[in-house]
C-alpha cells in the first residue's frame, strides 16, 4: 500500500507516534516533510541545482498536492536550505490531510484555538511494514548503491531527524558509515540537498528557537 505514497507521506508515518497520536515532534516534523518533499521532486527530476541556487521544473504539476505545493515554492530561486524551511507547517498539515483522504489517518481537529489535532493512523500495518522495510535497508548487506532510492532515502532522512523508531543512537552509530552513505546519495541528486539534510539536526534547534519560515 506504500507503493503509491510519496515521500513525504512515509516520512510522517514514520514519524508517527500511535500513543500520543500526533508525530513524535511536530516541528521537527514539518521539517522532515519538506526536506521528504524537496528528495521526492528530486528523485522526479522536478528538482536540480544551478550554483547555490534550486531551479524547478514546474509543467507538467506531478498530480500530488503536497509536492506540487512545494514545486512552486522552489519556482523562486532559493537554495534547499531556505526552501526546507519555507511553508513547513502548511506542508505538514497538507500531508496529514493527504493521508486522511487516504483513509490511514483519522484527524480530529482541536476543541480550541490553541489545542493540537489528535491523529490515528487506521491502518497500523501499513507503518510497521514500512519500519520492518526499513529495518531491513539498516541492517541488510545489500550495498547502499543497490538500495531502492526511496529507502536510502528515508534512513538518511530518519537519521537526521532523530525519528527513533526507525534508527535508534545505537544504531545510528553502529552503522554510521551506512547511514552516511545514504546521506552521500542525495548529493547524487544535489550537493545542496545532502547538506541541508546533514544540517537538518541545527536547522531543528535553530526551528525550536522560533526561527521564521513558518
């Protein structure tokens, strides 16, 4: 059923915290789901750099709400860095409606103005297949170079956002070469988006602190 989620989509669901039903950090969430977006219209083409700067291939739209959100915001001329800050809640709350379309998320809006959404996912099967797909990629001898670009992706994701579940501080540092080389295959794509995902821990504090860009 993954099969025709995008990144971003996976990205929260791995995020996903079942107990406390909401992400396992929000703002650190919307992070990983524009940094999820950005490899996505990456891996798609949508996406290269030209110097510093990102430079979008906005026709045709790729059909995909969220990443079409974020195409047109790279249509500006910004490095990755400014573009996975940029919008980050409004994407966030976008991918969350994408999966309630779906049906794997129920959403039940605040009673408040200052309350949070509570979200379930519906289908508890779908992210512990993606986990145990994952865990796999980790842990496997199949070379990074022979990784799906997706889960390459995802680990290198996972591990700088600190989503536990997937890639616990052992691990991450059991297999630190593994990861890196994951990280190392975005600059593939970019050398842009492999920095602003290695930069993704900072950017993260910086985020907490009440940096702009919401």
């Amino acid at each position: 059923m993954t099969d025709n989620l995008s990144l971003p989509c996976l990205t929260y669901l791995l995020a996903h915290d079942a107990a406390a039903e909401a992400p396992y950090d929000r703002a650190r969430t919307a992070l990983l789901v524009r940094a999820a977006a950005l490899t996505d219209l990456a891996l798609r083409g949508r996406l290269r750099q030209d110097g510093g700067t990102v430079t979008a291939s906005g026709t045709p739209p790729t059909g995909d709400v969220v990443l079409d959100g974020v195409l047109r915001d790279a249509q500006d001329g910004h490095g990755f860095k400014y573009l996975m800050r940029r919008h980050r809640k409004r994407t966030l709350t976008a991918v969350e409606d994408q999966l309630a379309a779906a049906g794997l998320l129920t959403l039940k809006e605040p009673r408040t103005p200052f309350g949070a959404r509570r979200l379930t996912v519906t289908e508890p099967a779908v992210p512990a297949a993606l986990h145990a797909r994952l865990a796999t990629a980790l842990h496997g001898t199949t070379p990074v170079p022979e990784l799906p670009a997706t889960d390459a992706a995802l680990l290198a994701l996972a591990a700088a956002g600190g989503i536990r579940s997937v890639i616990s501080r052992r691990e991450h540092k059991t297999h630190r070469a593994r990861v890196d080389a994951c990280t190392k295959s975005l600059a593939t794509l970019a050398p842009g988006l492999e920095r602003a995902v290695r930069d993704l821990p900072t950017t993260m504090i910086a985020a907490q602190g009440g940096m702009g860009g919401s």
